[in-house]
C-alpha cells in the first residue's frame, strides 16, 4: 500500500515549470518510382523515441524542437534525414533500398522504435482489411497476426467474435482482450468504424501489457485512427455494395421419405402427417428461411487542416442485410479527431466518435424447440404449410383465424418463419472520446493528461405478437390480456478514465534511458431498466409499450465500480545494441474486499540487437538480428462482479419481497494472476525483404476463478493453475520487387497448447449443449466428454456404448473423454501481387487439429420424435443383420452426447480475394481513384459436415465452452464491388 | 499565453487535487440496487417484513416445477395413471423406468429439494431475533415452515432414500470457514430412519404451533394444524416400521376435524369451490405474476402441443362414470400418441382446468386421509372396518359398496384400486404403490389395447417397457453432478 502513496508523492515532485520552444512539420511521404503516397512511414526527431506514422495517404504532421533532426524511415526504403529550423510543410519522397531500423510502433502510453522494441507486438495495418466487406475489428484482425484467434461463431451480421491471444487462461472470466481505441480503454470494440482505422498493434506477452495490469491478462489491441495533416487537404470518399448467400445447405429428407421413418417411429405421427387438412402440401423451409443478404457501406471523410490546427473527420454508413430474416446490421458513425498545437509547450488533441448501431437478431445456435430458426429450418415438418390459411379448408375449418401460422403438432414447436417474425432488436448509441492536454514541462519531460469517456446506452426489445404465433396467443389462452409478450432492456454503461503520465527522456552519445510515470482513475457505470409484459393488440407487430396491458416484470439495476492505478516504465538503450524496458503497475479495485484491494504487476523485458554489435560487421545477408527475452505479470479482473466481497439476495420475479439468496460472499476473492515468459527473435535480411518474427512463450494463470454451485448458488472463489504454452512465427517476404511488378507475402501461424494443471474445489466442470465440454485437472480446455460408441447392434439397431466403468450397464459413468475444442495450430497467409496499377490481394485462414461436437446432428439424426431429420439417417439400421453407424430409429440412447457426433473440424479457407486497379491518370481534378471487387469466404477446404467449421459455441458466455455447433447461423459467401476516390 | 508557468502550475494543482481527494474512497463502493445478504452468524432476519419475506419465499415453493409439473409427473406419468406425452426424452425415462444419472430432471429436483429446506431454514433459525413479531405469530410462522420442511423432505426421501439433513443456514463461505461449513455444503446422506426423525420432529412442531384452521377458505392455503395432523399420519405410515396406532391416531384427528367429503365429486375440481370442506391444505395458485402462478394446467391440459400425462388405458376402462368425467377429458387435437392413436377425440387430465395461472391443488384432501385410514386398519386387522371406509368414498360417487374381503393383502389391494380411481391425477399413485410394496407387482402388469383388425377385438398387449422395472428402479439416482463433486455421496445401486 505504501507504494501508491511513494508514487503520488513522487508525481508531484517532478513539477519543474521550464518551457521549451516546438515548431510543427507536416506534410507528405510518397513512393520516389511512382509517386503512390506512403503509408506506415515512421517521421521522428533523431535521438527521441517520439513519433508519428504517416497515414493511408502518405501524411504526417510531427511537432519538434527547433534544429531538431527530422528522421524518415520506412521498411525497404532508404531512410532521410532532415534538419528543421522552422514549422514547415515538408514532402519527401523515398526510394526503395537499403532501409532503417526506425520504424516506430505504438506501445502502451506511447510509442517505440520498433527495432528497439523487447516485446512480442503483432502489427495489422489497414491495407490488409480495408477492401473487405467487414464489419468489426475482430474480422480484421482475422489471419493477420500470430498469436490471435479469431472465431466468428457466426455469420450473423453484427454477431460477437471470439478474439483469443495467446490462448485461453481463463474459465470464468472474459477472455476478450482489452482494446485502447485511441487511448479510450475499453472491452469492445463494437461499432468502431474499420474505415477510420490506420493500424492495429496486439500486444501479445505480459511484458508489454503489465503496464494495463488488472486488465492486461487477455491481451491488449490497441487501435489508432486517422488524423488530420496541415495543409495536405484530402476529401475521400468510398463505398462498396454486395450480395451475400449460403454456402452449402444440409439435406433433410423428403416427405415420402419422412414418412417411412415416422412408419417406424409411431403409426400416429403418419396418420399425423397424412391428415387431410395437410393434402398437398410440401413446403421447402430451407427455400422460406434463407435469402440473399445484401452490403452496402458508404464513408466521406476529410483530412487536413492549418500549421496548428488538424482535423479528420468522417461519415460512414454501414448495412448488412443477413441471409436468414430477419437479421440486419446497420451503422452510422461519425468521428472527429482534432489535433490543436496551441503554442510551443502545449498541444491539445480530442476525438469523438459517434456510433448508432441497429442489430435485428435471429435466434440460432438453439434447438428448434427453443426458437432456433437455423435448425427449424432443417427440422420443420414439410407436411405443414407457413400460413394456417393454406391448411386445406383453410385457417377457420381447422380452428385457426385467417394471417396465423399454421400451429405445429409438436409441443412448443412453431415454424421458422414463425419464429423469424419475433421482433428482437437491440439499438446502441455510443460514443467514444477523448480529450488531452500535452504539456512540455522542461525541455525533455512531457506532461500527458488524457480524460477518456465511452458511454453507450442500448435498447433492447423483444416481442411476439399476440395474433399470429401459438407461443404469442399463450397458447390460445381466452384470457386476451395474457397474450403477446414484449420485453424492453434499456441499458447504460459508462467508462470514464483520468490518466496523467509524466515522460522523462535523456540521452548522451551512448546511453538513452526513458522514464514513464502514470496514474488512473477509471469509474464504470452501469445501469439497465428491465420492463416486461404481456396484453398487447392484436395487430400490433413491432413492441409499443404503451399498449401493453399487464407488467409482469420491473427492475432498475444500478452498480458500479472503480480502479485507482499508478504505473511505470522505465527503457535503458545502450548504444541501439542493448534495450532493457521494466514496467509496473499497482492496481486498486473496488470489487475487492478491504485488504484485498491492491495488486501489483510488475514486467521486465530485454533485446540484444546482434547485428549492432561491432563483431557482426556489416553484413551483406543480414540486415537486422535482434534476440528478445522478457518476464511479467499480469492480472484479470473481469470475472469478478461489482459487490463480489458482498453476499447478495436475488431479485425475485414474482415477488420482489421475498428473499432469495444468489451468491455467497467471499472477502478472499482476488484476480486471476497470469505470469507470462515470452522469448522472441527477429531476423531481417537480404536487404530487407525477407523478415522473420519468431516466439516462444509459457503463460501460467494462477488463482483462477471458479464459480461453486452451492445448492444452485454461486460462490466466487479462486484455485487452480491453467498453462499456456505456444510458439509463434510469422513470415514478411518481398518475393519480386521491380518498377511495375510487386509481390509479398505473409504468412504466420501458431500453435499453442493448453493445460489445466491444478483444478478447483469440484472434480470437474462442465459447460455447453449437454455438459459436454468439460473441464478437469491434468487435462486440456477445450476437451468434450461423452458416450464412445461401440456399434450399432446388428440385431436390433441399438446403439451400444462401451462400457467403461465394466458395471455391465449403460450409465454416467462410461462417459470418457472424446475429443478436443483447441486448434493445435492456426494459421494465416496473406499474397499481394500487384501490376502497375492492378494488385490481387488473397487472404487464407486455418486452423487444424480441433473437434467440433456437432450438436445439430442430435437434432437431425436421433429420430426420437417428428421433426425432420438430415439424409443421414436414410442409412440407418432399419433390419435384422443391418450393419451401419446409424441406429434405429426410437432408439432412446440414440440422443446422448458421444463420440459419434464429434468431428474434425480443422479447416483452411480462402478467407478474401481482393482484384483492384488504382488509376494511373487522374481527372475531374481526383488524386486517386481506385475500384475493386472483393469476394469473401470464397472456398473451404475441410471434412466437417455440418454448415461451417468455424463454430463458437451454444449460448454459454465463458471461453472454456466452445467447438459445438448447434444450429449455428452459417457463414456466408459476399461479393462486393467496391470505389475508392480522393480529391 | 503568457503566464504559463502559472497556468501550467494551476494545470498541476488541479490534477493533483482530484487524485488526493478521490482515490482511496473511490475504491470503497456499495451495492446500489442489489440486496445484500448478511455475513454468517448475523442475524439474517431483522424487521417483520424480512419475516414476511422469507415466509413468501416459503410459500412460493408451491409455485416450483417441482410442484407444477415434476410432483404430477413422477406421481401419475411415471405410475399406470398416465403416459408419458408430450416428447421429451428425459420424461420418457421417467415413464419407462430407465432413468439415468444425468437426466436433467432428476438434477433439477435434487437441486430444488436441498433449495426448499433451506428457505425454511432460513426462517426457522433466525425468527427468534425478531422483536417486533408477537409470540403468536412468531410461532404461526415457525410451524408453517416446519410443515414445508417436513413435506420437502417427505418428498426427497420417497425419492432418493437417503437423503442429507441440513438444519443450518449458509449466507458466507469464505477460505476462513469453508472447511468448518464443509459439511453442510458437501453433504452426506442421512439413513432413511433418521431422515423421517427429523420429519416427524417437524410435524410435531407444527402441530403445536402452526394456525388452527377456520371457516375462512383462505386458512386451508396454508399449513394448519390439521394439515399437520394429516401429513403425519402418512409419514407414519410410509416409513419403514410404520406405526400404524399413530396413523390411525391422526387420521382420527384429521377426520373428526371439522371435514367433510363434497357430494359432488367434481366440485372438487371446478375451480368454483377452491378452499372447500374437503380441503385440508391445498396450493393456491394467484395468477401469472403473483407469488404462486400455477403453470400446471398448461403442462396438462391443451390443444397447442402436445401434452404430458396422457390418461392410461388402464385408468379409462377403471374409472366409474362419475370420477370419469372429472378426471378425464377427451378433445380433437392435432397429435396422437402410440397408445392413443386416433387424435379426434385425444384424452387429457381434467383435474387442472384454469389456464391462467390460478388453478389450485390439493396437498392432502380428506378422501386421501380416509383411504389412508383404511389402509391403517387393513394393516391391523380391522378388515371390516377398512371396508367401510372405503364404501364411504365409493358412496360418494354412488358406487355400490364393496364386499368383505378375505386377507388383508387383498384389502390393500381394494383400498390401492379406490386411491387409483379417487385420486388420480393428484400425483400419488406412485407413491401409493411404494408404501404399500406393490410398485413391481402393479406396475409390470401395464398394458395397452390395440385394435386387431382380424378379429375386431381390442387386444391387451403388454407394455413394451414394463420389463425395465426392478427394485433399483424404485429410487432415483443422485444426479451426476452431484455425485461428481460430492465425495461424500454414495450412488444408489443400479445407476
């Protein structure tokens, strides 16, 4: 505890009020052969590690001292060096060659040579996902960087995506990796426009992330967006417009074929399927449920500005019409990021990000007895028409009203149109922004005080009329105020964070030391207002609460929480050979009990640059050798809820007096503690067109957090260990570098592998459809348990399981362990070829070595009551002596989780291709212009069956349940064709 | 900007300011809107309406799929009175008598059970620390909730057997006293005879403090001293060694309590006479968003999907036609069943007939306890007697009396065949055929009729799973879960 008070004394200590004179240089970077603008270029005065990177359009603006040296560098070209006396307008152009050491990355608080970086960074510039049709910053991370999973466990527009950094080391916690979006710390990145974005940098290994601390456990993405250039005036505006549809469909069976396997269910369901009301009729769900999707994104922006004032500015639209009704995505945003020197010591910057989103969602990943629309499809009798008016004698001669679906025989089941017609809409306001002051105390101390909000208020609304569906009627309650059922969220979160940094650097010919000193107070807010009801209009299809006769559920939730944080980071260079970088961060968190509040991350971190060493000399293959080696911690506190050091009673639906206890206290809890060792080598050579990037790293998690379910209640507790370890490497080569002709390639892949080695209070855990992931000590996340098949009796048709336990009959305990969630290695390979003004841009993912339990197959091969089922089961054992895999049909064990429904789900995709063509000739007085066609997911290669193999898993919110797919909402294919124009 | 190292001074100050006044209370926050439950061994319950509240969370148990839906289902469903309906492959188990360690069911109820005592728990052991209750309603309040402790762990052990006996109240586990609560938090299970100590004790308890009953209908809605009295008198008689002096005892009480049998069989039913003469304690359903929202007619009784507990053949052709039309009723629906083919005219359960969440049911009704009386005498020789009692009901419903019987298993088996046609439905049949020892005996013997097109005849065909049923089969297995993280815990054999 003394420490933070050591670090608040320390702060106000280091108050020496000396000003030092700043001129501004801006200006533009471009290609010296064909005068294309030069994005990624690092500009930085010599002898500091301060500095910008040029944009998607070649410009820069850089605030310096006076006769400082202007350095510009960027990978493959020859750097320039510049003396400046004066603000100016500065445009260089590069020629390609013999390259720097100086590019620069952005690190935590700050920036960093990226020779002299000691960390494992990953680096996603914009050119690698700004010409697909994609709608988040998951997607764009996806196959571009080693060490990050990206599993979109859908292909719902505006559906979540898992983004994993080196693996899993959490069992109940997030496992998202915190995002600072212009220095705005946050858990989602949700709604940010990928338009804006410059450059993603994922920093990967403890080292570079304990200085986030508490929320450094799962990785840190840090994403920077465009700014304004003086005098460099860029009107830009792009879009793209596509269709989207369905990959590949599953086959279900045809009515006649239906009915021979009803024959052999029960003789009641054909008479079912044969009532006279259904003569006729055959409908084709798949053809009723999927659609074409439509995309279509517009954005205007504006760069440019004066010597002291800078501004970027932007307008994008985005919507994405998904291929199952009624799923949509649509965004509107708008960003303002201002950069205002004011006079030579101070510079204000500020950026607002306006975001509205509106997600309409379809249900997926459920059964069809749960509203799954996807497996509804699949399973909806055919012998049923949509509309109760098309039973023959239509809809009043069976009992229904005219407009209603026809009412399904089965229990709770209603078709997938019927289903897709709930109204479940979730609208989000957002807005990201940051305001700061930079104030240059003494000529080589900087004062950075930054106040960042992210606030969003989100709505929520179900509804299911109260007319058309059975679920909606009450199932034809006469009771008309208990039909229709509407349901309203109306959420608020508040992210607010104060931060200070003081930045120290001195320098003498051979030694540079940097010193960061921080502190932060961040607070978040949450409130939601919960309302739900039933007795709404009959006519009424979109939820108007107005209407809503009897409220059967109110709540307002209201909790908060806050970090008190001081941090440190101190860089040692000597003579650009060797960099050593410490960092510390003390953390206080409410949600802790007294005593328990403060933590402390400390990381330590190293690079050798061999090829600086004199013995090296100057060698002809080699450009740059750097080993790196480094050591942290760092914690998560994400699992941990507001009042956890509070025991709290439950909120009781039908009578908010009574007092339901929900969780036990538990004043001990603390965060999960992750202690990462990361090494790491980068190689240039052949004249820097070959670069390799290689790590190796072991993460051990402790105190990991588990929940206990004591008698249905949850107690928080922290036990257990879970390992991660992985080696990572990734590949930049310049295959052919001429005039006309270029082509480079990227590749990287990854393999990770993961243990839990001491487990908590129970045996075991298990999460998912069924149970079936589960979690245990000794053993892997990710493992599935369940039945192992033994045959198909050829007798009788019943399935046979083996009998593990050897209790000679079939019982829980011949559960064994049947297969694996983890990838052992994922992959990413990016080509860009390109001819004069033409390029061809190709991204390919993969992963390998991971099962996927398809759970859909329960529901579509277990033949146990009406529903349709896939072709599957037309090879079922249907007579004595039969030999197949499939069952019988009515075989009641023929439903339980096991090894039959566990398949390789390893998979390489041609993710993107981009063919585009830059005008050479400009006109209407355009700077440039560029067209493109864009396909996405255009061909997987893989052995899975079931729609798609890239699968998250059933409604479970944790990371430890994954690779089932129970009706997923399948990928899709897009084709877009796209325009890019400046002025 | 000319002053500014004053302004950069103010800048500092201020930066410094919001951080000294902030940071250390910043990090001391309160829930808001969230309810916080006391630390272990404080006093949990403080004011009246705390009292209350914990006393609604009691009575809210009757509003549990337990009660709703499981109690009927186990009872009628997994008994010769129903068929499973519906098409749900955890509740074919159930009805098939292949039940395994992780069917769902079985996790939930174990989990709802351990759930029920400790809601009374709760009131039970922190009542006392209440000022501001009067003595009289401080110990109405402690002997309802021992009435719903004892029936929760009458209930359990019907099930289970053994079951775990936990007396104490947990709101705080902490590393300091996980281990000295370890006991209580994994525990093991207590011998059957111990278990019906403790339910005995309770019913005890309730007898001396729970309300007496009065002419309001409303007092039948919750534990009274005769509902006391009359679920006494059944423990007594289902336990093992049961005693039957003690049944007979109570079940006098019960009788000569102020009851009285309905003359019309169906105004038991009609949901016109809720609270009636015959009541004893009955749950009384509210409405959809009020403490006890009875879902259950909606689980039985429908046209929309398919419905649970279809009527048995066995129960239709047993059923005299009185007891038949309140018990059964037949409807066009859009779905069949293999033992009911033909779905224009598809039989439900008729006992549950108001859908909007206010049906009542009955928890013990007189009929029950004048049967269980008769069983009392069989049991001890009073043959005639039994018969009586049994005539007394058939009388009811104009059934002509039955005739002396020889021996006293062929007593039971009249006084089984009345509870089977009185009381279908009501969730006893199982239970019923337990007590007695007649589960195998009746229940292998299940059939259903299929006509036979060549004949013309309804034959009797057996049912195709009667031969799963074993004596195992008559407990249920500790969920799975359970077992796996309780090494105290012991499965039963079979499973």
């Amino acid at each position: 505890m003394g420490l933070k008070y050591y670090f608040q004394i320390l702060f106000f200590f280091i108050v020496n009020v000396a000003s030092a004179q700043s001129i501004t240089v801006n200006g533009n970077v471009v290609d010296s052969k064909n005068k294309q603008p030069l994005p990624g270029v690092a500009i930085f005065a010599k002898n500091t590690q301060d500095g910008v990177v040029t944009d998607l359009d070649g410009n820069y603006s850089i605030a310096i001292n006076p006769n400082d040296t202007l350095v510009f560098s960027f990978l493959g070209f020859v750097s320039q060096e510049v003396v400046i006396t004066q603000s100016q307008t500065l445009n260089i152009s590069l020629s390609e060659g013999a390259s720097s050491l100086e590019e620069v990355v952005v690190v935590g608080y700050g920036t960093q040579k990226k020779a002299l970086v000691t960390n494992a960074i990953a680096s996603v510039g914009a050119a690698s996902f700004d010409d697909r049709p994609i709608t988040s910053v998951g997607q764009a991370l996806q196959g571009n960087a080693a060490g990050v999973t990206v599993v979109q466990s859908s292909g719902k527009p505006g559906g979540a995506l898992d983004i994993r950094i080196r693996g899993l080391n959490s069992i109940v916690s997030g496992v998202n990796p915190l995002f600072v979006i212009d220095g705005v710390q946050t858990y989602s990145a949700e709604g940010v426009n990928t338009d804006d974005i410059v450059d993603i940098q994922i920093l990967k290994d403890a080292t570079a992330t304990a200085i986030y601390g508490i929320n450094g456990s799962a990785g840190v993405v840090l994403i920077t967006t465009k700014r304004g250039k003086a005098d460099k005036h860029v009107l830009g505006f792009s879009s793209y417009i596509g269709t989207s549809e369905i990959v590949k469909n599953i086959e279900v069976l045809n009515l006649d074929q239906y009915k021979t396997l009803m024959g052999e269910l029960s003789s009641s369901y054909v008479e079912q399927a044969n009532a006279p009301k259904y003569a006729g009729i055959n409908t084709n769900w798949s053809d009723e449920v999927f659609r074409t999707g439509q995309d279509e994104n517009y954005e205007l922006s504006y760069s440019g500005g004066a010597k002291k004032l800078r501004v970027f500015t932007s307008l994008g639209y985005q919507n994405t019409k998904g291929i199952v009704r009624p799923s949509r995505f649509a965004r509107y945003s708008g960003r303002l990021n201002l950069d205002y020197d004011v006079n030579s010591w101070l510079k204000v910057y500020a950026n607002v990000n306006l975001i509205k989103t509106e997600l309409a969602n379809t249900s997926d990943n459920n059964s069809a007895n749960q509203g799954g629309v996807i497996l509804s499809a699949l399973t909806t009798q055919q012998y049923l028409p949509i509309y109760a008016d098309d039973l023959v004698g239509g809809a009043e001669a069976n009992g229904q009203l005219p407009g209603q679906f026809a009412s399904n025989p089965i229990a709770s089941l209603e078709n997938p149109v019927s289903f897709a017609s709930r109204q479940e809409d979730t609208h989000v306001n957002r807005i990201l922004g940051n305001l700061g002051f930079e104030v240059r105390l003494m000529k080589n101390l900087v004062w950075n005080q930054s106040t960042t909000i992210d606030r969003s208020s989100s709505e929520y609304e179900f509804f299911v009329d109260s007319y058309r569906s059975n679920y909606g009627r009450n199932n034809d309650n006469p009771d008309i105020a208990t039909r229709g059922i509407g349901r309203q969220y109306l959420t608020k979160n508040l992210n607010l964070n104060f931060e200070n940094t003081l930045e120290y650097l001195t320098r003498t010919n051979d030694h540079e030391l940097k010193v960061l000193l921080g502190s932060g107070i961040q607070h978040f807010g949450f409130n939601q207002d919960q309302l739900e009801g039933i007795g709404f209009g009959l006519d009424l299809r979109t939820l108007d609460l107005g209407q809503m006769m009897d409220t059967t559920h109110a709540r307002r939730i209201e909790r908060e929480k806050n970090t008190v944080s001081y941090f440190t980071r101190v860089t040692y260079n000597f003579m650009d050979k060797y960099v050593i970088n410490g960092v510390f961060r003390a953390s206080g968190s409410s949600q802790l009990a007294k005593g328990h509040k403060w933590g402390y991350f400390p990381g330590i971190s190293a690079a050798w640059l061999v090829s600086n060493e004199p013995f090296f000399g100057n060698n002809e293959l080699i450009s740059l050798l750097k080993l790196r080696a480094g050591w942290g911690r760092t914690g998560n506190i994400s699992g941990i809820p507001e009042y956890a050091s509070y025991g709290l009673a439950a909120f009781n639906f039908a009578n908010p007096d009574a007092l339901e206890q929900i969780n036990y206290t538990n004043e001990d809890l603390t965060w999960e503690t992750t202690t990462d060792i990361n090494i790491g080598a980068d190689l240039t050579m052949f004249d820097y067109r070959v670069k390799f990037t290689a790590d190796i790293f072991k993460r051990n998690t402790n105190d990991l957090l588990f929940r206990l379910k004591i008698e249905g209640k949850d107690y928080l507790y922290n036990a257990g260990e879970v390992e991660n370890k992985g080696i990572e490497f990734s590949l930049n080569t310049h295959n052919i570098r001429s005039q006309n002709l270029n082509w480079n390639t990227n590749f990287n892949i990854s393999f990770l592998k993961n243990k839990v080695i001491e487990f908590g209070k129970n045996r075991y855990e298990s999460y998912g459809y069924q149970g079936v992931n589960l979690i245990e000590g000794g053993q892997p996340l990710g493992n599935f348990f369940g039945y192992a098949v033994e045959q198909i009796n050829p007798s009788n048709g019943n399935i046979e399981y083996r009998d593990i336990d050897g209790g000679g009959f079939l019982n829980a305990a011949d559960r064994t362990i049947i297969g694996n969630a983890m990838p052992d290695f994922t992959f990413g390979f990016t080509n860009s070829l390109s001819y004069k003004g033409i390029s061809l841009d190709v991204l390919i993912t993969g992963s390998q070595g991971n099962d996927i339990f398809n759970a859909s197959r329960i529901d579509l091969e277990g033949m146990q009551d009406p529903k349709n089922q896939s072709v599957a089961v037309l090879q079922r054992w249907q007579k004595e002596g039969d030999i197949t895999n499939i069952p019988r049909a009515n075989d009641p064990n023929a439903v339980l989780a096991s090894d039959r429904f566990i398949e390789d789900g390893s998979y390489a995709r041609l993710k993107s291709v981009t063919l585009s063509y830059n005008f050479q000739k400009m006109f209407w007085g355009l700077s440039s212009m560029k067209i493109y066609a864009t396909g996405q997911n255009l061909a997987t290669l893989t052995n899975y069956s079931g729609f798609d193999p890239e699968v998250g898993s059933n409604n479970e919110s944790t990371g430890v349940a994954r690779g089932i797919d129970y009706g997923t909402y399948p990928q899709v294919r897009t084709f877009i064709f796209g325009l890019k124009i400046q002025f | 900007m000319k002053n500014a190292p004053f302004f950069k001074t103010i800048l500092i100050l201020f930066t410094g300011g919001v951080f000294l006044a902030s940071c250390e209370k910043l990090l001391d926050t309160e829930p808001i809107t969230d309810r916080v439950v006391p630390p272990q061994d404080e006093q949990i319950l403080k004011t009246v309406e705390d009292a209350q509240g914990a006393m609604k969370s009691i009575y809210a148990i009757f509003g549990n799929e337990f009660w709703q839906f499981d109690y009927f289902y186990l009872g009628d469903g997994g008994s010769d009175v129903a068929y499973a309906g519906a098409d749900v492959p955890e509740f074919f188990q159930i009805d098939e008598y292949r039940i395994n360690a992780t069917n769902y069911v079985v996790a939930r109820d174990w989990r709802h059970f351990s759930d029920f005592v400790k809601r009374c728990n709760l009131l039970i052991n922190y009542i006392d620390g209440v000022p501001d209750l009067t003595k009289v309603e401080r110990d109405e309040m402690i002997g309802q909730a021992a009435l719903f402790r004892a029936l929760s762990r009458f209930m359990a052990t019907q099930i289970w057997g053994d079951f775990p006996i936990i007396n104490t109240t947990i709101t705080s586990v902490n590393s300091n006293n996980f281990d000295s609560l370890y006991t209580d938090l994994y525990p093991s299970r207590k011998p059957i005879s111990d278990v019906y100590n403790a339910i005995i004790a309770d019913c005890e308890t309730a007898i001396a403090k729970a309300p007496d009953l009065t002419s309001a209908p409303e007092s039948k809605y919750k534990p009274s001293k005769s509902a006391a009295r009359a679920l006494l008198a059944k423990v007594y008689a289902t336990k093992p060694n049961p005693d039957w002096a003690k049944v007979i005892q109570h079940c006098d009480e019960v009788i000569n309590g102020g009851f009285s049998l309905l003359s019309n069989y169906d105004h038991l039913f009609d949901n016109l006479h809720e609270g009636n003469a015959e009541s004893i304690w009955e749950v009384n359903g509210e409405g959809q968003s009020s403490l006890i929202n009875s879902w259950c007619t909606n689980v039985f009784l429908g046209t929309n999907w398919k419905k649970f507990n279809t009527p048995s053949h066995t129960l239709n052709n047993a059923l005299d036609s009185k007891r038949k039309t309140s018990t059964i009723k037949r409807f066009p629906t859009t779905f069949a069943d293999p033992y009911w083919t033909s779905f224009t005219q598809f039989p439900h359960p008729w006992k549950m007939r108001a859908t909007d969440g206010t049906q009542n049911f009955y928890i013990l009704r007189l009929a029950d306890i004048i049967l269980l009386k008769a069983e009392a005498l069989a049991r001890t020789g009073d043959l005639a007697g039994a018969m009586a009692l049994v005539n007394q009901v058939r009388s009811r419903v104009s059934l002509p009396a039955v005739g002396a019987v020889a021996s006293e298993d062929e007593a039971i088996h009249v006084i089984l065949q009345e509870r089977f046609m009185e009381l279908a439905f009501e969730g006893h049949r199982w239970y019923d055929l337990k007590r007695t020892g007649k589960s195998i005996e009746i229940l292998s013997q299940q059939t259903y009729s299929v006509y036979d097109p060549n004949t013309q005849l309804f034959l009797e065909v057996p049912m195709s799973y009667i031969g799963n049923l074993t004596p195992n089969d008559l407990v249920w297995p500790i969920p799975q879960d359970v077992l796996d993280n309780n090494p105290n815990l012991v499965q039963n054999p079979g499973y």
